[in-house]
C-alpha cells in the first residue's frame, strides 16, 4: 500500500474531498486517559504531516476543545489547501464551575462541561465555536458527533434525531454545505445502524464509523456498506483496532469496544492471530489494511500522541501482507465470505 495515494469522500454536489489512505484522529491529542504536552503534540502532528499524512480529524469533545486548539497552532504551519479537515457537531462546549466540568476520559482540560444539542442552534454555535478555536473556516467535513443509542440510550437517541431533523440540525448542516462554509456532512458514530438509519431520513456524504468493520467484525457488509457504494457514500474508518485487541492481541487485559474483552472475542482474536503468525504477519499490520479493501473505505485513522507512534503507524500501514493470508482467513471462516480482500485492490 502506498501512503501517498489519495483516496475520495464522494458526494455530489461538489468535487470529490481527497484523503490519504492513512489519516490522523486527534483524540489522543486532547489528553486522552493521561497528559501530553504541548510539545509532543505538536512534535506528533509535524510527524503525521512529514510523513504525507493529510487528511486530520479532530472534534471539540476531545480534551473539552484542547484537540482542536493543538491543531491551530499545526494548521498555521501548515498548507491549509494540502489538507482535509473534519470536526464534529453535537456537543457544545460551556464555561462552568470546576465541579462541573465534564472530561469524558480525558485529563487537563479547559474548565468547560459538555451540552448535547444537534438542534438547528446548537449545530452553528458548534461549527463556529470550532471555527474559533481551530483558527480557520476551512473545515471540509462536519460529523454529527455520537447521536447513536451508545452514547444517549435508546430513548435518548431518539430525542436527538429529533432534534436534528424536526428542530433544524440537518438544515444548519446543509445550510453550512450548500454555502460552501464546509464540503461534506456526515456523523462520526460507533454503529453502522444509525448510520444506515440517517442514510433513510436525508442526504449525508460520509461517515466517519468507529470500530464496526474490521477484522474481528464484518456485519456491516451485510447491508449497511453496499447501501454506502449505492448511494456513493463514503467511510473513513476509526477504531480499526476495535480499541485496542486487534493491536495487542489477546493479551490478559486486551479490551474489546473499552471494555475487557470476553471470551468469545479473545478466542476468536487467538485464531486470527495464529494464522497471521502462520504467515509471518503482524496481526495488527492485518487489522489496519483489511478495511481499506472494501470501495467504501476511504481512509482508516488510527490515533497516535507522540511522533514515535505515527512512524508506527506508517511501518504498520506499509508491511507487506502475504495473500495467501488474506485466503487461509476466508477459507477458515474467520472473515465475512463477501469481505473484500487487500489482495483484489
């Protein structure tokens, strides 16, 4: 696989969005589980974009708007018409008292807590409270952040479609791209359901979905992504890893979807790992190239928070795969008999 091929997030009002295979996901950068400093984080981002790394995702959740502030201070060094951007509606962030603050897993961050709103209102105060705090109006792609039953419960979620599409969220969104103001909308989820759902209700470009078509797990192939290439959406992939198994492997501790790791998964891991070790092939080297043999794959963003890590992703993202490892997966049941394979692209 070659890192400087560029890849597209179709749509159709306007010219394709290119993406390198390999993007960026600035979670880590927002201090996620422990602190980084300031230096590290630039350091990191210089690394992804040395390395020709130039499509970054980054949201106002991570680090309570510190992510995207790191990324103002790359994007003034950077080309900003070399590169693709997304950001995320759906929290919007509040000054607070210290009690109130709201981390969500992540360590020294701003004094603000988060509000959910994907109302008409809500989707503009965010866009444009990250249009200030990253320093540009050039984002190319807004994600509706988390509107899935995962984050909100199954009443919960429903409340927010509502509020997206009967108290104006979809309309700022597309009132955002036919003005130009971004280049494609979309929801950056944990399930492809609500994705395949938002797909029934209106026009969305691109999904950034997060964990459910990887090695381990192929469901989505059954409906969800052939709707995607029917309808020329697009996928940029996160949580090729499924957080964190299908880099370690099964290891005690391993965790599956941020949580230990049953059983069932860990076997099934086992199985994926010996015949990757059968073929003298890194099971996560499998894991981050599988997904991008699917059309509707665009792109995958493992996350990294230091400049040692993206060199990581790189080597890992540019090991060769046998692929006859592709074919002993298949033939042993261990991956969707439809899965397309990095072997036919």
């Amino acid at each position: 696989m070659n890192l400087t091929r560029t890849n597209v997030l179709n749509h159709r009002t306007k010219s394709p969005l290119e993406l390198t295979q390999l993007g960026f996901g600035g979670g880590p950068l927002g201090n996620l589980y422990r602190r980084i400093a300031d230096e590290t984080a630039q350091a990191t981002l210089d690394a992804a974009w040395a390395a020709g790394i130039r499509y970054f995702d980054t949201a106002p959740q991570y680090g309570l708007g510190r992510s995207e502030m790191r990324f103002a201070e790359a994007l003034s060094r950077f080309d900003a018409h070399a590169l693709t951007l997304s950001t995320k509606v759906g929290r919007v962030l509040h000054d607070c008292a210290p009690e109130h603050v709201t981390p969500e897993a992540f360590v020294d961050v701003p004094q603000k807590r988060i509000v959910f709103d994907y109302t008409y209102d809500g989707v503009m105060r965010s866009y444009e409270d990250s249009v200030s705090r990253l320093g540009t109006d050039q984002i190319d792609i807004l994600f509706l952040h988390d509107i899935d039953a995962g984050t909100h419960g199954v009443e919960g979620s429903e409340d927010k479609l509502r509020e997206l599409f009967n108290q104006g969220g979809y309309h700022a969104l597309a009132e955002l791209r036919d003005a130009d103001r971004i280049a494609a909308i979309g929801a950056g989820v944990n399930t492809w359901q609500i994705c395949e759902r938002l797909l029934g209700e209106a026009d969305f470009d691109g999904f950034l979905l997060a964990g459910r078509y990887t090695l381990l797990e192929q469901e989505a192939l059954d409906s969800f992504l052939p709707l995607c290439v029917k309808r020329d959406v697009g996928i940029i992939l996160g949580g090729p890893y499924n957080s964190g198994i299908l880099a370690t492997g099964a290891v005690e501790g391993a965790r599956y979807d941020y949580a230990p790791a049953s059983e069932e998964v860990l076997q099934r891991v086992r199985k994926l790992s010996d015949v990757c070790a059968a073929h003298k092939t890194p099971l996560i080297a499998a894991a981050l190239q599988f997904p991008l043999a699917h059309e509707a794959v665009k792109t995958v963003i493992p996350g990294a928070s230091t400049p040692d890590e993206v060199r990581q992703n790189i080597k890992i993202f540019e090991t060769p795969v046998p692929a006859a490892l592709w074919s002993d997966l298949k033939a042993q049941g261990l991956i969707h008999p439809d899965a397309p394979l990095p072997e036919d692209i």
